[in-house]
C-alpha cells in the first residue's frame, strides 16, 4: 500500500513523450475515459468488480490497469510501418515465431517452449517469473534479439536438463504484439531459489549479444493459480489502492485523482508483495 502524504494531491502532469523514455510505456491517455468513470463510480458508491478469477468480463471493464501495465490499448496492426519497420517485418516475424519449433500455451499469440514440465513442482500454487522489456525502437535491437533467442533457449534448455527443473519461456507470435508489449520475453520457473539463475542466464545472454533492455517497475513476478498472472495480480492492488485512496480523500476533483494514480502507479507495482 501506498501511503498518503502531504503533497498526495498535487498536479502532476506527465507528456506521454516523456513518460519512461526507452523504458516500459504507461500509456494513461488511452485509459483516461475509462479511469475517469471509474472514479465517478467510486463517487456513486457504486460496486467495483475486481476478481479475474470470478468475473473476468466485470474486472475487464472495472479495472484499466491490466492494459495500462501491459501497454495493451489495441491499434496495433500497422504499428510496425509507424515505427519505421519494413512492410514484411511480420511475416518474416510470424515465419519463425509460429513455426513448429514453438508451440503449447497460448500459441501463437505467444511462442513458448517447455523443459522438463513434467517435473514441475508448484508449492502454494506459486509459479515465478522473470521479464524483460526490449527496446524496439532500435531495429537492429530487434534484429539481434530475433536472431539470437536459439541461445537463449540452448542455454535455458541446458540449465533446466542440469539441475533437473522445469522451465518455460515465452515471447510474442505476433511481431506487432513485440512492438509494443511491455513484457518482450518472460522465463517461468517453479522453484524461488532459481531466482538469481534465472536472471543471470537471461543478463548473460543479452549483454553477449549486444540487446538492449528498457527499465521496468518490475523484473520478478509470481502468478498464483487462486488469483491469476501476476499482471493481474498488480492491476487488482493498484485498483484496490487507487478506490481506498478517493473513499480516504474524499474532497477532490477527478482529475486530481487521475494525476495522482499517475504519479503513484509504479510506487505501488513496486510494494506489492505476493503470500
């Protein structure tokens, strides 16, 4: 939880140029509506839904904050020309990332390989992740991380043989998806004490091949199978923060409110601890 404070309310404008530069988009524009009558319904006293699990259409139209975290605001098709890509970027994209080379899970949306998950051992139903964030405004950035994810998966694939433990990876089917997504690639891994392997095999493997990585509020997650991803998990704090807030201050204007989950979002991704 965020705690309140003296300033708690000041104006705090953001220009979407300048909101985390090479770093994870939080693009808030594209969810002001939608955060704007969220706050009128706390206002109204009127029930927020907030539980994925139980009420996915309800939290989907309640909760901005998923998409915001994930930079999911739709219009993707024909980013990559905006973004100075060739016109036959994604289907050079989609030759190998949808090839049978992947597959499982959500595939193609996501291109995903397993190891050893038949020896996947979930304690309270915790699965970890570590992400990262490319920068894909570099297309030469790009272009390495494309033609080098054969190593990352060998040196993940060799690291889950040797210590016997199941893990997976995942990045995107489709190459717009890539584009614009703040979570490019994510390791999962069942065992918390592989932490420090993890990231460092995913580090290794970057600065060997020259791929440059954004900031992000968060590296390490863990999803739980009672509640959901941990982008879920973040979306339904940062909610339940944000509706305390406006029921705890009560006297101020909407766009007071707005400018101050802007300014406190990453504060309060960061206190989230996960049981």
């Amino acid at each position: 939880m965020v705690k309140g404070n003296g300033d708690i309310f000041i104006m705090y404008m953001i220009k979407l140029k300048d909101l985390l530069v090479e770093a994870q988009t939080f693009n808030f524009k594209e969810s002001k509506a939608e955060i704007m009558r969220l706050i009128k319904k706390v206002k109204n006293g009127e029930t927020i839904r907030n539980n994925h699990k139980e009420d996915y259409i309800g939290f989907n139209m309640d909760n901005p904050f998923y998409r915001i975290l994930r930079n999911d605001h739709g219009g993707r098709v024909g980013i990559h020309k905006k973004m100075g890509y060739s016109d036959d970027a994604p289907k050079q994209w989609k030759k190998f990332f949808q090839s049978n080379f992947f597959g499982a899970g959500d595939f193609p949306v996501w291109s995903q390989r397993d190891f050893n998950l038949h020896k996947r051992v979930k304690k309270d139903g915790k699965t970890y992740n570590y992400y990262i964030t490319v920068d894909t405004s570099d297309k030469n950035n790009v272009a390495r991380f494309a033609n080098n994810i054969l190593k990352l998966d060998n040196s993940l694939k060799r690291f889950s043989d040797d210590k016997g433990v199941a893990i997976r990876w995942k990045t995107h089917g489709y190459f717009e998806h890539f584009l614009v997504d703040n979570d490019s690639l994510k390791v999962y891994y069942y065992d918390e004490s592989l932490k420090s392997d993890i990231e460092n095999i995913v580090k290794k493997w970057t600065s060997d091949n020259n791929i440059k990585l954004s900031d992000r509020s968060h590296t390490h997650g863990v999803d739980k199978d009672d509640i959901g991803s941990y982008g879920i998990i973040i979306a339904q704090e940062v909610l339940n923060v944000f509706v305390d807030t406006i029921k705890r201050h009560p006297n101020h204007s909407d766009e007071e409110y707005y400018q101050w989950i802007v300014k406190h979002f990453i504060d309060i991704i960061k206190s989230i601890k996960v049981k």
